[in-house]
C-alpha cells in the first residue's frame, strides 16, 4: 500500500459549540481537524442563550463575526425583578456606553443559530473532517501523536486530541476521573411564538424574576418573533445529571406565591424540556501530553452567570492564539492555554454557584439581595462586570492578561 505525506489532523471530541469553535481556531493556524461527534446529526438541543461582549470578541477572532452578528438579538437592557411583589431589583443598560466601555454588544440567540455560524465556517473552511455517529471510548498517545478508539472500534490517528466533548466528557473520565457535582437546581426551557407571549411581558431585554428558591428569565429570539422562556428551582427529589422531557404539572407545583405577571411565563409553554444541572469543581490540571480540554469538558459550569457557550468560544480563541504564538508547537502552546485559561474559567464557575445563591435568596437575604444594587449607576455595574466582558483576543494569554487593548 503507497504511503501517504499528508499530515495528520488534530482530532477535536465532539462537535458542539466548544468544538466547532476549536477546529475554526486550528484551521486559523494552518491544521487540518477531524471531528469527531457521537449523535448521529450535528446540531444543537436547548433553546436561547445569552452572549456577552466576550463572546463576540471571540466570534470576531474565529472570522465568524458577521455571521453571529446577523443571528442575534440586541437587547436594550438586562433588567431584575422581585418575583414575589415585582420590586425592580436592578436595571443595566446595554446601549451605546455599554458597547463603548466593552468594544461589543450584549445580545440573545438561539443556541441553534450559535452552532449554525460556526458549523457554516467549519464547512467553509474546506479544512475540516467531520465524522458523525462516532463516540470517542479510549485514547492513547506516543511521541508523535494520539490514537482515538471510538465506540465501533474504529482507530483516528491525530497529532493531539481536544476534547470538547461536553459535560459528560469521555476524555475528561479517563484523564481526571472525577464526578460531577449535582446541584439539585432543575431548570426547564422552551421556546414560545410571540403571538403566545405575553404583551405585558415582550421587553427588549434579558429579564430575570428572582425569587425563594427558584428564578424566571424571558428574552426575545429571531428578531422576536420568538421567546426564550427559562424557570428554575431547587428540586425536592434527588437529582441525576439528565435531560429529558418535562412535566407541566411539575413546574406549576414549584411556583407558590410567584406574582401574577412573572407566574405568566409558566403557564405559556405546551412542551418543556427539563435539565437536572450540575457543574464540576474546577481542577488545575487540562493537560495530559498531547490532549487537553477545552469547553464543558474542561470547566463544566452553572448557567447563573449565562457563560457556558461564552467561556468554550473563548477557550478556542485563547488556544489558537497559544498555538500562533509558540509557532504551532504543541507542548508550548497546551501549557500556554491551560495557564491562561484555568483560574479565569474556575472564576466563572464558582461565581455562577453564588449568583445561584442570591438570584434563589430568601427571607432576610432576600431583602439584602433587594438592597444590593439600589441606586447603582450603569458605570459601577459595568465596573463590577469588566473582569468578565473585558476579555479579548489580544488580553487572552497569560503573559498578556491586564492589558487594555482592543
């Protein structure tokens, strides 16, 4: 059989948002990729999801600017309520000084759209492979490169592994081992028409209606044609991290005492679908030789701070950029990533699990929570938020972390 020169791809396990966004960042420095995804259609399950100022910064980065652009939805504010007696709890502009003082905006939009602009790229690219139906069992790794095993005992030969494959990762079990921490929080998605929505209800803005031991969000999708509608509580059975169908009769039964108006989003959707949430507690090490993480895989988080898809788009970008600067040497650019990228994402994560906690306040901390953000100004809340939405391409590695351009 006649030997073939070609060079072999870096593989990247799992084809969602993280890994879509790891082959546009390796293509970007000159790699060949291999996808390799287990469901059987590439696609996206969920329903909206929130972008942050980062995230388009690292959607510029991949080339995939304009296409998230034309997806989005941009909202006029972010805006809190007291689900209870709909106190207004707070309010954060994110019009023209937010987009000045963060170089982006803030926008809404269908996960599906997400995946789609990257997906769109990847094909474009005409650079990489993408398997489908291929479930990643075993890796094992030499001096030259990585041997993937997947489920039907086919072999993938890759320079290095990346495994972006979500938050139940196969690369993560067999290189760190370690369980996930159920939060015993449930939330329940769906997408409603706005002919069905509320008219009370249709605000340009990412809304969140906070109460004891639960929250509601709503925010507009497809140019508002569409509705993303989010409910959350502390479940009173013993919780397994899963997605399945959900009941309408369970979600009724957890909103005793809600107001009228925030008690509307629960009553619109036909079709649920019911997440049981966990996160992983975040660990210090990524990589291990010639893999490393990268996504859920790597920093699997809560939804409170809406970062999960905005912390993998980012994860790509930084790797790329590591690459670039090491001149594409693996090892260099694998340990430039992990320390770049480790305490930020382990920040996110542990800020989602307390913004848990006063989103979900009750009693006196209830009424704490209400006093925190009285009378603030946009400028102290943009203040407060520029550790997380300040992110770049050109501040993401850690020798470069502190700087302010743009």
């Amino acid at each position: 059989m006649q030997q073939t020169s070609e060079p072999l791809p870096v593989l990247v396990a799992g084809g969602g948002i993280g890994g879509l966004a790891a082959a546009l960042a390796l293509v970007r420095q000159g790699f060949a990729v291999k996808v390799l995804e287990q469901a059987a259609q590439l696609g996206e399950i969920g329903a909206g999801i929130q972008l942050g100022p980062n995230a388009f910064s690292a959607f510029d980065a991949l080339g995939m600017g304009e296409k998230a652009r034309g997806r989005a939805v941009y909202i006029d504010e972010m805006v809190m309520h007291d689900a209870l007696d709909e106190t207004l709890v707070g309010r954060i502009p994110t019009g023209e000084a937010f987009r000045q003082r963060f170089g982006n905006p803030y926008a809404v939009i269908h996960r599906a759209d997400v995946h789609m602009s990257l997906l769109e790229g990847v094909r474009e690219s005409g650079l990489v492979e993408l398997l489908t139906s291929t479930a990643v069992q075993r890796v094992e790794q030499d001096e030259t490169g990585v041997t993937v095993f997947d489920g039907a005992g086919n072999r993938h030969r890759g320079l290095a592994l990346i495994g972006a494959d979500g938050v139940k990762s196969a690369v993560r079990r067999q290189y760190v081992g370690d369980e996930a921490r159920v939060s015993g929080h449930v939330v329940y998605r769906a997408v409603v028409d706005r002919e069905n929505f509320p008219a009370d209800l249709r605000w340009n803005a990412a809304s969140i209606w906070v109460g004891p031991n639960c929250h509601l969000v709503h925010y507009p999708l497809r140019g508002g044609e569409q509705y993303n509608v989010v409910v959350t509580f502390h479940s009173r059975e013993k919780e397994e991290w899963s997605v399945r169908e959900g009941s309408r009769e369970e979600v009724q039964s957890y909103f005793e005492g809600i107001c009228p108006k925030a008690r509307q989003l629960i009553d619109l959707p036909r079709d649920w679908k019911r997440w049981a949430t966990a996160d992983r507690e975040p660990i210090a090490q990524w990589n291990f030789g010639r893999v490393t993480l990268l996504g859920d895989a790597a920093h699997a988080t809560l939804q409170y701070l809406a970062q999960g898809a905005c912390m993998a788009l980012e994860d790509a970008v930084t790797l790329g950029e590591a690459l670039r600067v090491n001149g594409n040497d693996i090892g260099k650019a694998f340990d430039l990533y992990q320390r770049s990228r480790v305490a930020r994402t382990a920040r996110v994560v542990l800020s989602a699990r307390e913004m848990g906690r006063i989103f979900h306040a009750k009693g006196v901390e209830r009424l704490v929570r209400n006093d925190l953000w009285k009378g603030r100004t946009p400028e102290r809340f943009y203040d407060a938020m520029e550790w997380l939405y300040g992110w770049n391409v050109g501040n993401c590695l850690a020798d470069r972390q502190g700087l302010k351009g743009r």
